[in-house]
C-alpha cells in the first residue's frame, strides 16, 4: 500500500514552436492536443500497408515472405497495437478532424483499423452504442459483473463468450432497443470484413491470416483482457458507480504511450474528457474519489493487472495500490479490499458463481 506520489504522466504542454506539416495537420484538426494522431496514422498506415501488399505479391516467398511476416506482425501486435487502439477510442469519442473536413475522419477505422482486425462500425458501436451507455451492468454485453475476476477459468469463458457470440449479442442489443441504425451498422461491419477476408483468400490465404484474421483474434483477446481489468474489481452494493466499477492507474509507461488510458474511472466519468486532462481531473477531485474507496494503482498497466489476477498475486498488486482517502491500516486489509471487489455478482436470475452469459436478446 502507498501513499498518493507526485504525478508523471502527460499532460498538455503547448510547444514552442510549430513546423510547417504541424501547422498544415492544425488547420485541420478539432483539438491542437491530438496533433501527434496525424502523425501516427501516417506511420501507421504506411508501414503497415506496405508489409501487407509485399505479402500478397506473387514473387516475394520463401525466407523474405516470411521476414516480411514477421516485421508486420512485430510491429502490429507490439509496436503500434497500444498507441493505435488507443488512438482511435479517442477519436472515437472526440471527432479528430473539423466539421469541413469530416471525411478524414474516416481515414482511422476505416482504412487503417482493419488492419489491426478491428472490423469497420462495430467498435464505435460497442464501445459508446453499449458500453459506456450500459456502464458494465447486466445489458453491458461486455458485462465483467458475472464472472470470478481472478480466474483464469472464468477469463476464458468470457473471452470464448464474446469471441462467438458477441457481435450476435451486440446487434441484438441495438435491435431489441429499436436503435436500429447502430445495430444494421454493427452487422454491416462485420459481413464487410469478413467477406474481404474470404476474397481475399482466393488471392493468397496465407497473407490474409497474417494480415488480417491474426489480428483479429489478437485485438479481440487484448480488448477483452482489457475490459476485463478496467473492470475486475466492482462494488457489489453499487456496480453501477463509476468510482466504485472502474480502475485508475498513474505513473505507469502505458500513459505515455497510450494517451492516458489508465485513467479509467475519469473516462467513464465523462467519456469526451480530453485525454491530456484525466491526470489534472484525478488531482483536482481527490477528495471525491477518496471518499468513494477507488481502486488506483501506482506503476502498473492493466496488462500487469491482468496477469497478477490470474496468479492470484494479491500481495503483489497490495504493494502498487494507493490508500486514496486514508481507508486501510495495511496490506492484509487491502487484499480483503480487492478480494472483495473480484467475486461475481450474479444477475437477474441467476446464482452466485454462476459464469454463464445470457444473449441481451433475453436479458432485454
């Protein structure tokens, strides 16, 4: 257990000056905070779509196919999946380019993100369609309420869960709640997808694995393992506040890289917050997230977290947790704490313990 230290991670800090492209990319964009998303689209987009068409082209094989393989999926998966993903869960919530420019926005999930097996539509619609609107309550079909959040048991079968049954789930969400253009978009998205994938095949099925359906499972797994630590210790009296269902973590590497993501109780709090902003918020407003017990940890990412509830490492995640409020006389009581937040809590009609996930077709 710690003491709240002095904050490190970004926050905006107007440069001193501007190069030409800088000013270019300024005449275009929303927010002069988001001017390094540009920039990173272009890396992004060029490096990756290179790799993919030398992959597809009938003379490069053998060992340089290969090599080409692995450089995209180094730099995919390792290099750009945090920065990216991240990326675009901003420009989601906060439209990156001007109303005049509205096109560009685009450029982002529909042109770079199937690269990183994110299928057009569907995460906009999961994310602010559902998940923020639901906020990991039971209509949440993303919902970590039901499960043990320290198993790796229950992981799997939350994971398998929405892996095959999830889109279904989604548009029958937006169906049953006659949001029907969200839920035509989700469907749509998916078939675009998955149709390329099959044509392409025709083409060359072994440069589709790799530069797409690899992806896909990939960014499904890392999306789920996400949600499932942003959300691995909720109050059972009160899932549905945010200070009580959601995690923040500070001073980790994964804040500079990843614009802040860590800080999870604030992005529900207001989904459109700036990301340059959540580390001001969490200071300006200590003493409400004191007095409502939060889970905040100090040097971990939530891929630390992940792996330390599947080891069952509760001391290890006592000694990064921070006493926000002064509530603990030591680790034993954080432990309990954190024990406490980790257990299922069932929905209507069912049992504790119970893992199993209704279609929100029957939940509704």
């Amino acid at each position: 257990m710690l003491a709240l230290p002095a904050n490190t991670d970004p926050v905006y800090a107007k440069p001193e000056r501007y190069t030409a492209l800088d000013r270019f990319f300024l005449k275009l964009i929303n927010d002069p905070r988001d001017l390094p998303f540009p920039y990173l689209s272009l890396k992004v987009f060029f490096s990756l779509v290179t790799l993919a068409v030398l992959m597809y082209l009938p003379f490069v094989t053998g060992w340089l196919w290969w090599t080409v393989a692995a450089v995209y999926f180094y730099i995919n998966n390792i290099t750009y999946k945090g920065p990216f993903g991240l990326m675009l869960h901003c420009s989601t919530h906060r439209p990156l380019y001007k109303e005049k420019y509205a096109i560009l926005n685009g450029f982002i999930p529909f042109v770079i993100a199937p690269f990183f097996g994110q299928t057009p539509y569907t995460y906009h619609a999961h994310h602010v369609g559902m998940h923020h609107t639901e906020n990991n309550l039971e209509p949440d079909e993303s919902s970590t309420m039901p499960y043990q959040r320290d198993s790796v048991r229950g992981f799997i079968r939350y994971f398998l869960t929405f892996f095959f049954t999830g889109i279904y789930t989604l548009a029958a969400y937006f169906f049953l709640r006659k949001r029907d253009r969200l839920g035509y978009r989700t469907v749509k998205g998916e078939a675009i997808f998955l149709i390329g994938c099959g044509l392409l095949c025709l083409v060359n099925w072994q440069a589709t694995v790799m530069v797409f359906v690899l992806p896909l499972v990939a960014f499904r797994l890392v999306a789920m393992a996400g949600n499932w630590t942003q959300h691995a210790f909720v109050c059972p009296e009160k899932p549905g506040d945010h200070f009580r269902n959601s995690i923040t973590c500070i001073n980790v590497k994964f804040n500079h890289k990843c614009w802040n993501d860590g800080y999870h109780i604030s992005h529900h709090i207001d989904p459109t917050m700036h990301w340059t902003e959540h580390p001001v918020y969490f200071r300006e407003h200590l003493e409400e997230f004191g007095r409502n017990k939060p889970v905040v940890f100090v040097g971990l990412n939530y891929l630390d977290i992940f792996l330390l509830l599947m080891k069952d490492r509760y001391d290890e995640l006592a000694k990064h947790f921070v006493d926000v409020g002064g509530h603990y006389k030591n680790d034993e009581e954080v432990i309990a704490f954190l024990r406490s937040r980790t257990r299922p809590i069932p929905f209507a009609g069912q049992t504790v313990g119970a893992t199993s996930r209704r279609p929100v077709a029957v939940a509704a």
